[in-house]
C-alpha cells in the first residue's frame, strides 16, 4: 500500500500539462491542483492512509528539516513558547483575583542599585580581608590602651625601684663635709669623701650618683651673714643621678631655712620678713585629677592617627591593590558607571575610618576610666555625652576628608607597595596638625576653626577640656565638609583619568600597540 501511494504522488508532482511552476510562486502543498469533482488524488490517498494507520506526514509537503506540514504560503505555523499558555492563564486569573494590587511595584533606580551592590561588595571584601581590619581596627584598639597601661606601669615601677635603689654621692672637701654633717643623709644614700677629680671621673663612669662640692670658706661666710654657694654634680644620662639630686635637695633646703631661722632670731625679726609675699598656686579644675589635662594631649593625636590609618590602608587595598589582583578592570567593565564604583569605594573607606577612629575612642575611655587610676597619679577621665556628641560631629566629617585624600592618591599607585609608599608622606601631613595642637598658645578660635585638621584636633581638645562653644562648632564642621567636597572631587576625576584605570600595566601613560604576532 505504501509502494502504491509513493508511485501515485511521483507520477503527479508537476502540474498538469507539464510546466515548470513560475518564478516567485512558494512551495504549495502538492495536493493544491483539484482535480474535478473537488477530489484530488492526494487527498484519496491520505484518507487510505489513514485509514491504514499511516502517518500525514509522510504526504504533506514539508522543508525537510520538520515533520510539520507547511502552510500554504510554505512557511511553519509558530508555535507558543513554552509555558507561555500556563502563564497567560496564571496572568488572567490573578487579575480577575486583584492579588497583583496587595504587593506594590518595587521601584528601582539602576545608578543606586549599582552603588549599593559595590558598596555592599566593598564591604564585605573589607571585612573578609584581615590583614586590613587588623591593622586599622584589631590591632589600634588592643596595641594603643595596652601601649598606655604598659608605659604607666613601667613609670611606676621605674620610680618606686629608683626610690629604693641604695646611691652613693661624693662629699668634695672638708667644708661640704662639715656642712653635711649638720643634717642626717638622705633615706639609701651614703656619702663618701674624696676629691673632685676623682668625684667627676667616677661620676661619667657612672660609679657614683652625684658629687656635693661648697667652698672651704663657706661656714664663715654663713656666720657673717653672706651667703655661700653649694654646687651639686650630676648627670642627666642616667636616672639614679636625677635621683640623688632629687634627694639632696631637702637637705640643703633645710640647711637654708635652719641658717635663715638663726639670723631672724638673732635680729628679733618674724619670718615673714623674708618672705612678705608666699605664693600658693590652687588649680581648680585639675588639683587633684590629671586625667581630662591627660586626655586633651593624648586624644587629638590618637584619634587623628586612628583616623588616617583607618582611611589609608582600605583606600590602598580598594584600589592598587584591586589593580594588582587584576579584579579592578573586571569592574570597570561591568554594567556600571565609574562615579558609581568610586561613590561605593569612598563610602566604603569612609565607614572603615569613622568605625576604627570609634573603636579607638571606646578602648582610650575605657583605658582612662579604669585603668590609667591605677597608677602614682590619679589620671580617670570620663566622657560625657556632650563630649561624645562633639566629636562625632567633627570626626565624621574628617572621615570624609580622609576617604577622598587617600582614594586620590592611591589611584595613581600600580601596586599595592606603592601605595603605602605614596601613603607614608600623607600619613606625616596629616599629622602635623595633631601635634601643631598641642603648642603653647595654639587654641580652637573663630580663626583657627577654618584651618583643615588642626580645627579638628583643636575641636578634640576643647571638648576634652570643656571650652568649645557651639559656634566653634559649626565653623569647624562646616570647614571640613568644605573640604571634604573638594577631595572627593579630587577622587572623582582621579577615578575618571587614565591612570587609574591604565597604571596597573604601565606607567600611566598609553603605550604603543604591539605588533601582530
């Protein structure tokens, strides 16, 4: 039967009379040409087909590619698309429901979409990175408040054992002598006589603590009324000679006030004769605690150190360090802008510098509070409110500073070794305002306010302290964001240039083509 069909639609595949199918005409089905009575022979045929449980397609007229049939103009018919008729009628019935009304469309913008993925990608590389979060978090917030307890307890320690340490001075001359004898040796000293070459000879070898040496005419000119000088030799190169003048001067002070003594007597004349006028010095903020004098020194350069380590080493890693890697033109090529991977970047940077500038604050108030009063001199200090209030507001801003500073320097590095190369000198310059501080006359004016950094470090202080008013305040703040702004555009077109997306492979500048292998 198939035989039969097959010879059938060869003997009639032209059309009748025997022409050739005109140019342009498409490929129809080959049963097109009815025959009379509206029966074509295919047509017959496929009905026996059927009827013997063949296939249609082996009739119909296809391109040879597909079982389908073609259509009239010899074209496939299309299909949908998978699931298209399932979601079409999920569509329909959630409108007919109104469940699309209860969830609202969720709005998004591409350019914040894009800085808050990298910011958020920033993040999380800095916080997986430790070598960065320990050296400007960890290592900060455990080294500085053990740095301090450490030299407090040595300075204790140190002094108590000079206090205790037996010392021997040389008493130079029969005059010395019998002035010195006039009063008891100092607690753990010993006196030995001998001559004052040899005295100044076992004085550099460090043999001896000091050396007393008074003129051979000096009783007499104290019982005639004159006045004699005692000299005393000594040597700053080691501390036990600044200890045994230490403890010979209440003996020569007593020897002073017992001769001043004898000749009021002898006079019939009061004390205060001598002395018509006794200066008694009281400070009333710090008599009896040096913690918040302590604090004002100390702060303004650890926060401001803290401050710039924090900024300095994520800026590096984020950007010569991303171009050493090899991931930073991975990221440029990406579907973002480049002011939205340096808007990411300098946020990044920026909150890595306020939290270690923060964690700093925390570990010195503790340290202060606890364990600073611990020692010969009472120095606690504890931060009010206000005070943490005020240094926020400046610190917060000079984050910003920092962030845009570093990222504009250490955009032009290649390498990572040569941003912390690029770092050292930025890291000096921001740290002479700190020191510039703490001068004598240098104070947080309306003038001073205006100058980047030092405001800041001065702002520090005068918080400490308690002196800052709130217009002192403002005009610091408002500096710092001004030029905050000016660095951040700085890091902007740093971040634009060619050298910052180029100087990882050269030396900043587009190098000639290489020739075609």
């Amino acid at each position: 039967m198939r035989g039969a069909l097959e010879r059938a639609e060869a003997a009639h595949f032209h059309r009748a009379g025997g022409g050739s199918r005109p140019r342009g005409v498409r490929a129809r089905r080959t049963d097109g040409h009815a025959r009379p009575g509206g029966v074509t022979r295919h047509s017959r045929a496929r009905a026996a087909g059927e009827g013997a449980g063949q296939s249609r397609a082996l009739l119909d007229a296809s391109n040879g590619r597909s079982p389908v049939p073609l259509h009239e103009t010899g074209v496939h018919a299309r299909r949908p698309r998978r699931g298209a008729r399932h979601r079409d009628r999920a569509a329909a019935t959630e409108r007919k429901s109104g469940a699309h009304r209860r969830v609202p469309p969720l709005r998004r913008g591409p350019a914040v979409s894009a800085w808050r993925l990298l910011l958020h990608k920033e993040l999380l590389d800095i916080v997986r990175d430790r070598r960065t979060l320990a050296l400007t978090v960890l290592l900060p917030v455990l080294l500085y408040p053990g740095l301090l307890l450490l030299m407090s307890g040595i300075i204790a320690a140190g002094s108590q054992r000079l206090k205790n340490e037996q010392l021997t001075v040389a008493v130079v001359g029969d005059a010395t002598k019998a002035l010195l004898s006039r009063r008891d040796a100092p607690a753990k000293t010993t006196y030995e006589f001998m001559s004052r070459e040899e005295a100044e000879a076992k004085l550099r070898a460090q043999k001896l603590a000091a050396a007393v040496v008074a003129p051979q005419a000096t009783q007499q000119h104290l019982d005639e009324g004159g006045q004699a000088s005692v000299q005393v030799l000594y040597t700053r190169r080691f501390d036990r000679s600044v200890e045994a003048l230490e403890r010979l001067k209440p003996v020569l002070e007593s020897l002073n006030a017992e001769t001043l003594k004898v000749r009021l007597e002898a006079r019939q004349l009061e004390p205060g004769f001598v002395q018509p006028v006794k200066l008694e010095a009281v400070d009333l903020d710090f008599q009896k605690d040096l913690g918040p004098l302590l604090a004002s020194r100390l702060l303004p350069i650890v926060l401001l150190m803290m401050l710039m380590i924090g900024a300095l080493y994520p800026a590096v890693d984020l950007t010569a360090g991303e171009k050493e890697r090899g991931t930073l033109e991975t990221l440029l090529v990406a579907a973002v802008r480049p002011v939205d991977v340096m808007a990411a970047k300098y946020l990044t940077v920026a909150i890595v510098a306020v939290v270690s500038a923060l964690a700093n604050l925390a570990a010195m108030g503790l340290t202060f509070g606890v364990g600073l009063s611990m020692g010969p001199v009472n120095t606690t200090f504890r931060l009010g409110i206000t005070q943490v209030l005020v240094m926020l507001a400046c610190l917060v801003p000079a984050a910003l500073l920092f962030a845009g500073v570093s990222l504009a320097v250490s955009s032009t590095a290649r390498t990572f070794k040569e941003g912390q190369s690029l770092m050292t000198p930025v890291l000096l310059v921001g740290l002479a305002p700190a020191l510039l501080s703490q001068m004598p006359g240098i104070e947080l004016t309306n003038v001073t306010a205006l100058i980047p950094l030092l405001n800041v470090a001065l702002l520090i202080k005068a918080s400490v302290l308690g002196n800052a008013t709130a217009l002192q305040v403002l005009l610091t703040v408002g500096s710092v964001l001004a030029f905050a702004f000016i660095a951040l555009k700085a890091a902007a077109s740093a971040f634009n240039s060619e050298v910052f997306r180029f100087g990882g492979k050269g030396t900043g500048t587009q190098s000639k083509p290489s020739k075609p292998v």
